[in-house]
C-alpha cells in the first residue's frame, strides 16, 4: 500500500478510483500523564506525553484508513491530510483522509 | 435530602444516555441509507477520474454541529483516567462527519453534478465545556467542488 499526500504517484498513473477513505480516533493518556503535562505546563518544554498520544493516534488513524482503502480494493491512498477536533480536555482527536485508487507503473515510450 | 436530589438529577442525566444511543442508531441506520443512494465519485484530488469533459464547477458545503449525550461524556472521564482509546465519543464524530459529507454530496446532485472533487474537512469546537470534561459540540464543515 503506498501513501502520499501527493496528488499522483512518481513513476504510476492513477487507473481507478476507489473512493474516499477515512480513518479516526480519540484517545487519552491516563492520569498521571495529563498531572505531569500539567506541572510541565508550568516550566515550559515539550510535552512528551502528549506528543507520543498524537503520535500513537496519527498512527492508528492513517492504519484504519489504509484497512478501508484495503477493503475497496485499492493498491494506493493519494492526497492524505490530517485534521483534529478538540473535543475533550486530554483528549486527542486524530482523523486521516485521502482518495483510495488503483494505479501501475507508467509504462515508457 | 439535598445530596439525594443532587444524585437524582446526576441519574436522571446519565439516563439520557439511553436517547442518545437510540438517536445515534436511528442516525446510523439514516446515513447507511442515503450513503446508498448517493452514486457520486468523490475524491480529494484536484481532477475528476475518470476525467470528464467539466462544463461547469460550484463550490459546495455540508455543515454539521454534534454534540455527545451526557452518558458518553461521563464514560469519558474514566477513559481519561487510565488512557486509551475512546469509542463511543469516536463514533459521534464520525457520524458527524459522514453527515457533513453527505450534505455535502446531496447539494452536489442537486447541481446536476458528475462528479465532486477537492473535498476537505474541517473541525471546530462551539460552546462552553463544563470544567474538565465535556465535549461541547463540534462542528464539521465539509467543503469541496462539484462538476459537471
């Protein structure tokens, strides 16, 4: 399965369309992350463990958009954006979308 | 006697959980249907595929604001409390989204449109959230271009 955020795939031409396909979660840190992002919050730095929570649910996001593009049949997602919703404090919101298609290799003149 | 009653109105509003799973159902079994009759290819790409001679192109939207029932937002504090992922707040923003795009799609048959193209999404946050939990609502704009 290729994934770009790319309208086209270097070197294929897109042959089919799938469709649209999409993928999402919300996922928290338990309580102890969020009384140490608190303090941190405090003297300033990175959040560590908010970033690994974004990181962990960009992750589980794009893996279910790359299982619906499966299910369509699709050999490749083009255009993948990312976008995420604030809907409780803690919480991260990560949701993926992008064009499932078919595609082959761009045969030479 | 007060804190009888203060756990009356608690209950009462966890109770309203039992609304909101059978809107969230009748919501599905809605979408499911008009998902079906809607034969529109949608991409986010810039161009139509298969590529069709455009003649003429408007921009359409579907907007959506959800909110999450009372019960859904309590069970979230717990999940808060350990970590992990949420499902059954998940599931209103995907419904959300779904419907946004549906609208979406909807006005673009109404166009006379073959195909939409360009479609993105955006989410925003409205309201007041009580304290530290509480999803307020959320608003999902779906934007993109129909052609035909």
């Amino acid at each position: 399965m290729i994934v770009v955020n790319t309208e086209t795939v270097p070197g294929h031409d897109i042959i089919g369309l799938k469709g649209l396909v999409q993928g999402s979660t919300i996922r928290a840190k338990h309580l102890g992350r969020d009384i140490g992002a608190g303090l941190k919050n405090l003297v300033g730095g990175e959040l560590t463990g908010y970033t690994e929570l974004l990181s962990e649910s960009r992750k589980q996001a794009t893996e279910r958009m790359i299982a619906e593009a499966e299910a369509l049949g699709a050999n490749a997602v083009v255009n993948v954006r990312f976008t995420t919703a604030s809907v409780a404090a803690g919480a991260a919101e990560m949701y993926a979308y992008g064009t499932a298609v078919t595609i082959s290799r761009t045969i030479a003149e | 006697m007060e804190a009888l009653l203060q756990l009356l109105i608690f209950g009462g509003l966890l109770s309203l959980g039992v609304f909101g799973f059978y809107r969230e159902r009748a919501h599905l079994a809605d979408l499911d249907e008009r998902e079906a009759a809607v034969q529109l290819p949608t991409s986010t790409l810039h161009a139509p595929i298969p590529a069709i001679v455009v003649t003429n192109a408007t921009m359409v939207t579907g907007n959506v604001v959800q909110a999450a029932d009372y019960l859904k937002t309590f069970l979230f504090t717990f999940v808060a409390l350990f970590g992990g992922e949420s499902q059954s707040l998940g599931r209103v923003l995907v419904r959300a989204r779904r419907e946004a795009l549906l609208r979406a799609q909807e006005e673009a048959i109404a166009f006379g449109a073959r195909a939409l193209v360009n479609v993105r999404f955006e989410t925003s946050t409205m309201g007041q959230k009580q304290g530290n939990r509480g999803i307020a609502a959320t608003e999902v704009v779906c934007h993109g271009t129909a052609v035909r």
